[in-house]
C-alpha cells in the first residue's frame, strides 16, 4: 500500500488564544499566530491592526489579486467572546488563504507579519508604502494637457478595450449587491429565530405555572401542562442551536462574500485605472505607453485567472453553504415533530378520560 507523499513547500497556521490586554476604549485583543514549514515552527503575537496592515500591504503590492478579506472593524464591544471568537476563526481564515495562494505567500509583507518580533511588526506598522508608478519623461504639450486637465476638472471617460470585463464588472456589482442584501435578510431572520428562543422558554414558563395551579384539582391536565412545558423548554434549545448553526453555515459565508465581492470589485476597478493611465499616456504620446500597456496585458490576464477561481470557490462554497442549511433545518424539524407527537401520544393515551 502507497503512502501519501507530504505536498512540500506548504507552510500550515492557525490563529489561537486571543488575549484582551488593556482596559476602555484603549482595550485590544492579541492572537497567537503559530505557522509551520518545511524548517521550523513560528509562534508570533498580532492583533487586528497586523492583520489589516498585512491585507493593505498585499493590495498594494498585488493590484491584480483578489485580496481575501479581513473581518470588518469593530468600534463596540470589541472584546466581547463571541465577537473576538469570530475574529479569530475570520483572521485564520484570512491568513490560510493568503498562504494558499501562490504569489501572495511570496510576499515579503507576509514573511514580515509572520517572523517578526512585536517591536519590528509595530515599526512596519508605522511605515507608509506607496505602490511606484511608471516614470515618464513629460514634454511642454504633455504637461500642459496634464496642467489643463487638472484645472478644468475635465478627463475623457475610460473606453473599454475588452467587452469580457464589461461583463465581469456588471456580474461582480450584481452579486455584491444580492450578497448584501441576502446577508441583511439571513441576519433578519436568525435574530428572530433567537426571539423565538424567548417566546418558547416564555411560554414554557407559563405551561408550567399552570400545571403547577392544576396540579391539586386535575392531576392529568397537570401532566399535560407539564409536558408542555418540558417540549417547550426542548424547542427554545433547539431554535438556540438553529440560529447558531444557521449563522455558521449561511450567515457567516454570505456575510464572507460580501466582503469578497467587494475585493474583486476593487481588483477590477485597479484594471480600469491602469487602463485609464495607458489610454491617457496614448493621448500625450508619452514614453510610458509601451510599458503600461506591457502591465495592462498582464494585470488583465492575472484578473481573468483571478476571476475564474472565484467563480470556481464561490460555486462550492454556496453550495456547501445551502446543503448545510438544508440538512440542519430538516433535522430540527425532525426533532420538533418528534416532540409533539410526544405529547399527542399522552393526550390519545387518555383520550376516554
């Protein structure tokens, strides 16, 4: 029998132990950061600001790469465990993707997030990195076409010089938009999944109030009114247990792709811009031309490919996502027939009483 050769080259991480340090408004949450490659294992101490300063970077230094997203920042209750364990499963999800894909793990920013000590990590925090330019020598009428421009106010509008990123960017802005919207309604209807969760523990508390006042007079209609309660008090915890896992399962990978979307709106509005300097640059017959459409050519490609293996993702992860839903909401289903016919079953046992 073969054994399974290691795939070589792959460096492994998780994101563990978050740490509240400081008290107030000052209050931030440190991870453990743990990665392992072929030589050794690293163990660094981040926060969010050294995640968003990681994803910064890499969208600096890659305009043509769709990004994975960080979690959104968080003004109130930051620190709260469920909100900083979300982080944490969202952070580690960030980092695995940025290490799977094969040029952002090349990235000397991700080598820097990743080795450095706390002092070293809070002076590249502090540095400012601009992306350079392409240089281009501007003679008199360039310049004063530029000079114009910038006075007037007045640019001519990007043409389009491939139709397929015409269409890119109409499916790109309609999914964003349907991801927001569904990620509005999930939230809606999780929340009152979990005021259900009061209703039923509410009600539960009534029915057994009841078969409390029942209990000297009608002994029979006090079991029923205490069954009651007992299903009741069993549908609270299990509507609890629905909204957490329907918030895992859908909640949490729309709320994703959202985010998501919104990368790959940017990658391709960093492609118009280069487009816009290419066709500006042909304008004023600048010197640059020839290199920025050799760039164009390859930032266009590297968008396509990156393009593709979103649809590619985003196709298993939904579907993964809607089966999930499924299988979870047909079990709890399931599980509250069960219970009620619990009841029916007591109730048909004295039907002649």
């Amino acid at each position: 029998m073969q054994t399974k050769k290691k795939k070589k080259g792959g460096v492994f991480c998780n994101v563990r132990d978050p740490e509240k340090v400081g008290d107030g408004m000052n209050a931030y949450v440190t991870y453990k950061v743990h990665t392992k490659d072929q030589e050794k294992p690293v163990v660094s101490v981040r926060r969010y600001s050294d995640f968003l300063w990681l994803h910064d970077r890499l969208a600096e230094e890659f305009i043509d790469v769709i990004i994975p997203p960080v979690p959104e920042k968080v003004i109130i209750n930051k620190t709260a465990q469920d909100i900083v364990e979300y982080r944490r499963r969202e952070l580690e999800k960030f980092l695995k993707r940025v290490l799977r894909h094969e040029r952002l793990n090349k990235s000397q920013y991700l080598k820097t997030f990743l080795n450095a000590n706390e002092t070293e990590m809070a002076a590249s925090r502090g540095v400012k990195h601009i992306r350079p330019k392409i240089e281009e020598e501007k003679s008199f009428f360039s310049s004063s076409l530029s000079f114009f421009s910038s006075v007037t106010g007045q640019s001519d509008p990007v043409k389009e010089i491939d139709l397929e990123f015409d269409e890119s960017k109409t499916y790109i802005n309609g999914l964003y938009t349907q991801f927001d919207v569904l990620e509005i309604k999930s939230t809606f209807d999780i929340s009152k999944t979990k005021e259900l969760v009061s209703t039923l523990a509410e009600f539960s508390h009534s029915a057994e109030l009841m078969s409390k006042c029942e209990s000297s007079q009608d002994a029979i209609l006090s079991g029923f009114w205490g069954k009651l309660s007992t299903i009741l008090k069993q549908m609270s915890d299990l509507h609890e247990t629905l909204s957490t896992n329907e918030t895992f399962t859908l909640g949490n990978t729309l709320k994703d792709y959202v985010r998501i979307t919104a990368q790959a709106k940017l990658t391709l509005e960093n492609r118009v811009e280069l487009l816009s300097q290419l066709q500006d640059a042909q304008k004023r017959n600048a010197n640059s031309v020839a290199a920025l459409d050799k760039e164009l050519k390859t930032v266009s490609a590297n968008v396509k490919e990156e393009l593709s293996s979103f649809k590619i993702k985003k196709s298993k992860d939904i579907r993964n996502a809607l089966r999930a839903l499924v299988v979870i909401n047909i079990e709890h289903q399931q599980k509250i027939v069960a219970l009620w016919k619990e009841l029916l079953s007591e109730l048909e046992e004295h039907a002649d009483i």
